[in-house]
C-alpha cells in the first residue's frame, strides 16, 4: 500500500472519531493548540530560520521571504487567531427542515463535517495552522500538502499540533502532513477519492487548473479574482472614483481587489479625466483600450495601451484594465466574457440599471455602489474563511465553517415499511 | 470549434436567458411540453418503434426492451409528470441569510440557476422529458446523452421540447441533445468545463466511475445503493422481520432496496428461522457467511454462501447477503467499509443503540426502525427528484429542485468603501 494511501486510511479513521467529538473537546483541543504555539516558539523559529536560510540562498525575493517568515509576533498572531475560533458557534449537529411526514416518518437533516479534507498549498506556513484548526473545528480531518520552501516551518508546526491533539484525547492522524515534496505526490493526493471527499487549492491558476483536470475527488476551486467595476451613465462620479480608488489602491495584492473598470462612453471624457488624477497619486499603472486611451493618453498619468491578454489579467498590483463600453448590454456582456466569476459591480443611481445588472452578472458576489474588497469571509460576518469559491456547486464566495459540513438526513419511525 | 463547443457556447448563452426568466414563463413553457407530449403521440410513437424493432433485432432482453417501450398511457404519465412540476414552488430568486452589516452594506445570498448541466444516462426515454423539465423549471440548460437504444424516441422528444421553447419565446438551445452516438463524444462532455456547470451520471457503476476518473465539470454521484439494516439484539423482531421484508421484496430493483441484512449474533438463532420464512414466501435467495449458513443450512430456504464480491454487490434483484456480527460496533464498521452511504439503517428497541448508530453511520440517509425504501424525492416531499446523491459536497441524499440551484451573495450599499 502507498504511502498516501495509508494516510488516507487514518485519515477517515481519525475523521471518523472527529465526527462525534463535543464542541467543548474540539475548543479544548483549540485551546491547547493555540497554548502550544505561544510555548514552543523556540523551536518552530529555529525550523522556519533553516527555511529562510535556504531561501535567501537560493535568490527567493523579498516579498516571498517576507511570507515564509515567521517571529514572536506572527506566532502570537496565529494562535490568537486559533483561540478566535473557539468562539464561533459549531456547525456540527444543527438539524435543518425537520418534519414529519404523513405516514409518521420523523425525517431531519442534520449537519455533519465532510470527512476528510486534502489541503495543496504554497509558500505561507500560516496557512497549516489556519487550515488544520477550521479543519479540527468542523470536526474534519486532513492531510496538508505545502510548498517545499516551507517544508521545516511546516513540519514544527505539525509537531505542536499532534501535540495538541494527543493531549486532548484526539486521533494524532487528524491532521496529517505530506512530508515528501515530489510534485508527484500531489497527483496521488488528487485520486485518493477512496479516501479524501473534498480537495481545497489554495494558490494560483496553475495550482487550481491541475486539481480540477487531474481530480477525482471534488475540488473547491476558486481564489482567483479578475473583477470587474461598471461606471454606469447614471452614477454620481465623485463617489464611484471612490470606489474604483479603494478598490483598485487599498490591498491590490488580494483576489477581490480590483482588475478591470468599464466606463460608460456617455461619462467617460468627465470621468476619466478625474480618475486618472485620483489613481496618479498612488501611481496606479492605467492599461486602456483604445477609446479610453485617446481620452488618458494627453493627461499627467501612467497609461498604456492595453495587449491581449489584459481583459484576463488578475493584476494583484497597482495596475488597472481600462475599457469604455456603448452600454450597461456591453459591460454585462463584457463581464461575462472575461470575469472570473469572483467579485464583480456596478455604479449607479438607476434602480433599472442595478437590478439588471444583478439579475444578470452571476457571480459569486454582485455589488451595487460597493468596493470589490468586500467579498471576504469575516467581512461577510462568517467569522472565518477557508477560501472564496468561484464555483458553482457546494458553496460560492467566501467559504466559513459550515462550508465545511455536509449533512444527513436521519429518518426515524416506528417500524414504518412502504407501501 | 468542436460541435460539442458549439453546443457548450449555445447552452450558457440559453442559460443567461433563462436565468432571468420570471416563474410563469417557465410553468407557460412546462405546460406547452405537457400539450406536445399529449397532442403529438404519432410521431413519438413511430419514433419509439424503430428504437423497439432495433433492440428485438439485436435480441435484448424482454426487461430492457420494455424500458424502452413508450404507449399512450407512458406519454400522458410523462405529460402528467410535466404538469405537476408547475405546481411546485420556484426556489429561483429566494434570498436567504439577507442582513445588514454594521457599516451599512446590505448583503443576501440569493437563490439562482446554476447554469447548464450535463446529463448523461442509459436506455429510457422518459428519463429525457423528465431532465428537461426538471432543468427548464429551474431555469437551467442542458445538454443531453442518452442511450443509443432510445436515439430515435429521444430525437423525437427533443423535438416536441423545442416546438415548445420556441412557442414560449424562450431559447431552442436552452436543452440540446447530443444524436453523434460514438462513446468518445461522453469524454468531450466531461471535459467541457468552460461551459458546463454540473454533470449528472444516471446510470450503473460505470458510468459514474467514468465521470469521476475524467471530468473536468463537478460531478454528482450517486445512485448505486449498496443498503444496510442492522437488526440489533434490542430490536422487536417481528416487526424487524416486517421492515426487512419490506425493504427487500416491496421494489427490490431500485437503489434503495436493501442488500445486505447484519443480524446480531445475540438474537440471531431466534431471528434468523422467522426472517427465512418470511422471505421465502417470495422466492428470496439468501448469500449467507458462516455462521448464518450454519443456522439457514437446516431450513426450507433458498441458501447459498456467500461469495467474495457479495458485501460489495448492489443486488437489485430478490437476493440477500446475510451476516451476524457480534456488536454494534462490528455493524458500524461493517457499514463504513462496504456501504454505498446511499441508505442504512438500524432495528432496536434501544435509544442508546440508536443514537449511536445515528451517530457513527454517515450515509446519505441513516434510519431508525424504518424501511431503506423511503430514500426518495417524492417519499421526503421533495415534489420531484433528480438524481440521488451519495457524495458529500453540495447535495445528499434524493436532490429536488432547490439542489438544481446555487446562490449568488449581493451587496449593495450608498457608495461603501473598505477601510
């Protein structure tokens, strides 16, 4: 038997045990968890200083060793996050459209965790602790697989937490780390269906695309943000440059920052002119088509003409995709072409032109007059967030903990056969 | 571009139009395919016997070929069936979890179309009409894969289906059929995941294990119901042996009928004997391990041992394997390593019992003193039935309308920006 497949056979074991563990043993276990990673600083520094070490060997730039880093502070961070957790409600046992039937069948659905969870991440180490206490929370095992620049942080931080759960009483397989960094052993992972019931991506489109075409166990695909605002005819333009502002300038290295701004052709020779003076001091890098460009290209700002593949650029960085569109048809139409189904809005005053534009762009969060950088898990008011969904089935947009359950449906009776 | 491109592109730019479809266009367009159904007999009719002398000719069985049958009384059944879809309420547009955030943005998730399906299935025709308006009224496109068998009655149908799209001005592209019967055209479906939203296998074993080995789409499985009951020693045996009966004998073909009976070594000797005579009344062969062999072997039953695939065997058929286990536990784990988690359930007196058998068997449908018979849409009050999913994420269990729906979050706010 492979080594993964082992894994996967104490993973459901360990899932199976998870399943019926209280509230109060899956809070302790959080507790002991968060304890562990104040206590035992020294030694996950001294493992993720191996792991800088060799990053800064080997050329890695500053913003990559600035994410693999870990200190006092980032470790305390973690485990206040993980102690947050504990506060949230369970979501495990709640029982939805219970009835009884006419026949006299008592009939429930009630939530239960998924079962097992296979986790295939890049470069930050704050992502297993993240991901093994939402895991552990929801009663769900899982077996973890990071970037290998990571690989010592990772594994002294599987350490705390196998520690925390032989404490509390809990299977040490609950969580479960693939030591090995062979790219190879993603795709074992990714077939495992006999044994893994859900398969989470968290990195980019590379990452998320080999899931969905080597899987045979579901994916959750999604984290990738080309988003898109609509300044419409009707919008007050002081107001929506706000927003294209914010959207484009307050994180612009997340998923729900902003991509794309379509402006209608009625307000573009007013509105342009403002946002390109609004956005020049942030020195945002404008890409605009050609209409757009004839309008930008005489201003004091940084614009280029737009190449083939800006409409399907997630710039993650201080540039924006401009493009100037007949009508509210166009940018619809627009959008659905080139959106990435993550976050996407428009400006406006026209309650015709808001509901159309709702009723007609789907995806997984529609705005009316709102920045982009809403869509995120604790802004929704979930308290946590596993990832963003872009797709269709299971869940959409920010995923919390219920995102992680499943259900059953229970029927009880009297010994009631069918007729 | 590839014809099943084509279609793909045809089918998600129908799906945009039907999403917006309000819910009396949709029963209007339910009701002119009902009228179709009834008024254009002929041609289905003719269509449907080139399909029947073609299976005579290539000598398939007496069973199959009357799944294939279509009469008068078949085609208004399947009118009848159309008509009662318009009845049930359209989950379409409902917003649940609406709330208004502490700085002012006002956010819903809102029920909507997922987009367009994939379904392929096996050899009857009704299984056409049945997708199709299960897909209209949810506001969903298809793309459709029958059977070779039925390639004639489903080009018929699909014809009546599209007179009727045509006459309630709604796209003729919003159900499309795939006539290229070449199996290579199934694998170009699967993998069509810019277009396509769902797959939905509605056939044996293999099928679905096609689907899940190659496609690119999310995949929903299910139907292959290897059941359970585990008649514990606290269970009141006579009506045990009525819910037994019943599960087997009342429909033994479809997938909810039972297959495999665990018996408790503790009532077994009592047990046994009466369930035999029971069974035996209705021909019902029994594969039974050693121990159970050992206690039927004696009686007027039809007895066999069981063989190495049986645990593991959806009979569909008036076959039962036997097994006594010698706790609860030796049932649970049982279940967990052969069950389908399609349905499975417990016969006791004892709540301790139950609630652990509840607890600890995650299948689809767990059941207490009742007949696995019940899995089913209309029996649960769904109103109509999909598919039945054994998988975890986004549905278990029998899948109505709603489970034919995702949700989009939508935020509206006066001009709200992210601080």
């Amino acid at each position: 038997m492979s080594t993964l497949n082992v894994m996967g056979q104490k993973a459901q074991q360990a899932g199976y045990e998870l399943a019926t563990a209280t509230t109060s043993q899956k809070n302790q276990l959080l507790t002991l968890l968060a304890k562990g990673l104040k206590e035992k600083q020294t030694a996950i520094l001294a493992a993720n200083s191996i792991d800088i070490t060799a990053a800064q060997e080997a050329g890695l730039n500053e913003s990559l060793i600035d994410r693999l880093l870990l200190n006092e502070d980032r470790l305390n961070a973690m485990a206040d996050d993980v102690l947050r957790l504990c506060q949230l409600d369970d979501p495990v046992g709640e029982e939805t459209e219970s009835k009884v039937l006419e026949n006299g069948l008592r009939l429930s659905k009630r939530r239960v965790p998924i079962g097992v969870m296979g986790v295939i991440y890049e470069a930050r180490p704050n992502v297993t602790i993240d991901i093994a206490a939402l895991a552990l929370k929801t009663g769900n095992a899982a077996i973890l697989r990071g970037g290998k620049e990571t690989i010592n942080s990772n594994l002294a931080l599987l350490t705390i937490i196998e520690e925390a759960l032989v404490e509390a009483k809990l299977p040490s397989a609950a969580i479960q780390y693939i030591e090995n960094t062979d790219r190879a052993l993603i795709g074992e992972l990714l077939k495992l269906d006999q044994y893994v019931d859900m398969i989470i991506p968290r990195g980019g489109k590379g990452l998320h695309r080999l899931c969905v075409e080597q899987s045979t166990v579901p994916v959750i695909t999604g984290g990738i943000g080309i988003c898109h605002l609509y300044a419409q005819a009707d919008c007050d333009l002081d107001k929506s440059i706000e927003i294209i502002h914010n959207a484009k300038v307050q994180r612009p290295s997340v998923c729900n920052s902003l991509d794309v701004v379509l402006v209608d052709s009625d307000i573009a020779d007013v509105l342009l002119p403002k946002l390109a003076a609004r956005l020049a001091s942030d020195d945002v890098l404008l890409k605009a088509d050609e209409r757009a460009l004839s309008i930008l290209k005489p201003l004091a700002c940084r614009v280029e003409p737009i190449e083939e593949e800006d409409f399907d650029t997630e710039w993650l960085s201080l540039t924006l995709t401009v493009k100037i569109v007949d009508d509210i048809d166009a940018a619809i139409s627009h959008i659905r072409n080139h959106s990435s189904q993550h976050s996407d809005g428009i400006l406006t005053n026209s309650l015709q032109s808001a509901e159309k534009f709702v009723n007609q762009v789907n995806s997984a969060a529609v705005y009316v007059n709102t920045s982009t950088r809403f869509t995120d898990g604790s802004q929704f008011g979930l308290g946590a967030e596993v990832a963003v969904s872009t797709q269709k089935l299971h869940a959409r947009g920010p995923m919390g903990l219920k995102e992680l359950t499943t259900y059953k449906w229970i029927g009880v009776s009297d010994y009631l056969v069918r007729t």
